[in-house]
C-alpha cells in the first residue's frame, strides 16, 4: 500500500498530551501512515487555538490525504482496521463521530451533542484546512460519514483537569466572545452531571 496518508497532532505539549502523542505514533506506525506531530511555541506560533495554525501544519504535510487528531483523542480499534485497509480512499472528506469519555475511560456521554459529536477530520490536502476561525467548520462541508465503529475517542473531560478545562473556556471566550460559553458542555460536563447519559464501552 502506498504512504499516501499522513496524521497530523498540533499540541501544546502539556504533560496530559505526551501519552497521547506517543500512543499516535504508534498508530501511525500500525497504518503504515506518516506522523507530522507540530508542537505550539516549537516550531509553530498559534493565536491560542489549533485553527490560527491549521493551514500551516496541513502545508507542512506530505501530499495525500491528512487526518487531525487532537493530542487528547485516541482512535478506536474499528478506526485504525479502517485506515489500515485504505477504505478512506473511497471519498475526498470524512468525518467521524466522537466519543466523549466520561466519567472514566470505560464509558462515553450520549446525549447529543456530546454524542455522535460528528467530526470532519481527514481529507485530501486540498480539503484539509481553510477553517482560520475559532471552532469553524470545513468550507467543503461535513463530508461523508465513516462507518459508525470508526470511531474517535476523545479523553479531554479526563485527562484535563476541571481547573485546566475552566481556563480553556475563559481563554476561548478572551479569543472571541462566547467561544468557550457556548461550548461549555464540550468542557465542562459536571455542569450537567444530572442531565447527562452515560453508557459503557462494549
């Protein structure tokens, strides 16, 4: 199978990300597929969020297809025999539902929107960027759905700290008024700790 595929991470290189990282490069090593990992402040100067650097880290990537995975996010098994059979080749953009893992690794939140939290994240280089703004959707639109087991596993509600996500919102709300307040449930599930449903990984 060719290289034609290359996972990108922008990180902070917060202590919480390192595990997270190193568990990447160990998938893109399963799939055969290259691994840009662009460190905020090490090479690469954001504006405090991942879309102010986007379209740089995507140009820095080897032509092909691009998937983004945050540096708290894993990939399900599904995902990775997914990628690995080079089934992502049958569509120019993807997008993946999200589990949101909570309140251990073991289980994820359903209720929308925390879940599916559909997530367009691989793409050809063309299609990979263009999305500047704070939390902006691609301008080609969500894409084609991946099979429902493709999943992305997102860890952010346990690996971060409440104090380090309440600063996540205040920090995107200093970037762009109700940034972070509109998206508190993305960092804050306690705030809805009796609303919420939780359900066990199978």
């Amino acid at each position: 199978m060719s290289r034609d595929l290359t996972v990108l991470c922008i990180t902070r290189g917060d202590d919480y990300a390192q595990r997270f990282v190193a568990r990447l490069a160990q998938d893109a090593a399963l799939i055969d597929a290259h691994l840009r990992v662009e460190t905020d402040g090490a090479g690469i100067e954001s504006a405090g969020y991942i879309e102010s650097v986007l379209d740089e880290a995507v140009n820095r990537c080897a032509d092909g297809y691009v998937l983004r995975i945050d540096d708290d996010e894993t990939l399900s098994l599904a995902l990775l025999e997914w990628l690995r059979a080079g089934k992502y080749r049958a569509a120019d953009h993807w997008a993946f539902a999200r589990r949101n893992l909570w309140p251990a690794a073991g289980s994820y939140v359903t209720n929308p929107p925390l879940w599916p939290d559909l997530q367009t994240r691989l793409s050809v280089k063309a299609k990979a960027a263009s999305r500047p703004e704070v939390h902006q959707g691609s301008p080609f639109g969500t894409g084609t759905v991946a099979p429902a087991a493709c999943v992305i596993d997102h860890h952010k509600f346990i690996a971060r700290s409440r104090t380090e996500r309440e600063q996540l919102v205040r920090r995107y709300d200093e970037l762009a008024p109700g940034a972070g307040e509109a998206y508190v449930m993305f960092s804050m599930p306690e705030l809805y700790a009796d609303d919420l449903v939780v359900e066990a990984i199978a």
